[in-house]
C-alpha cells in the first residue's frame, strides 16, 4: 500500500513533544556529486528516471519550517539520501 502524506498532515497529528524524520532524496549540489551518486547505487545517467525533480536540502528544510516544524535540520546525509 503506498500513503501518501504530506509535512502538514504530520504536524497535526504529531505530540508537541514528538520527533518527526523523514528519509527523503535531496538535489546534489553538482552535476559531479549527482553522477557520483548514480554510480554509487548501481545507475547510469541513462538508466535515471528523467521525471525525478529532486530539490535542494535547504528548500526542503524550509518547507518543514514553514509547516511549523521547529529544530529543523539534517541529521544524517549520503550523497542524495537526507534524514531530515
């Protein structure tokens, strides 16, 4: 079953006190690092799925802000791969 839910969802239901991580794919900061990334899972800029609009980290720690998110930040990150 694949549910769908977005950061606003989660912050109302949510404790005030509770933690909230979301392991997401972000936008690497260059083309190099990209391909490194690509390589590194076994892919190939022609075997990547073109319809992937990743975004940078700092757009996607934004949006948790904005939601109402408080002591936003990336906890662990390889290459594509954030927990935020």
């Amino acid at each position: 079953m694949n549910v769908s839910v977005n950061s606003e969802e989660i912050y109302d239901i949510i404790n005030p006190t509770g933690v909230f991580c979301n392991l997401e794919w972000i936008a690497s900061p260059s083309a190099k690092l990209h391909i490194r990334f690509l390589k590194a899972i076994g892919y190939s800029s022609k075997k990547e799925d073109k319809a992937n609009r990743l975004l940078p980290m700092d757009i996607q720690l934004g949006w948790l802000r904005d939601t109402g998110f408080v002591e936003v930040d990336c906890y662990w990150k390889w290459l594509e791969m954030a927990l935020l």
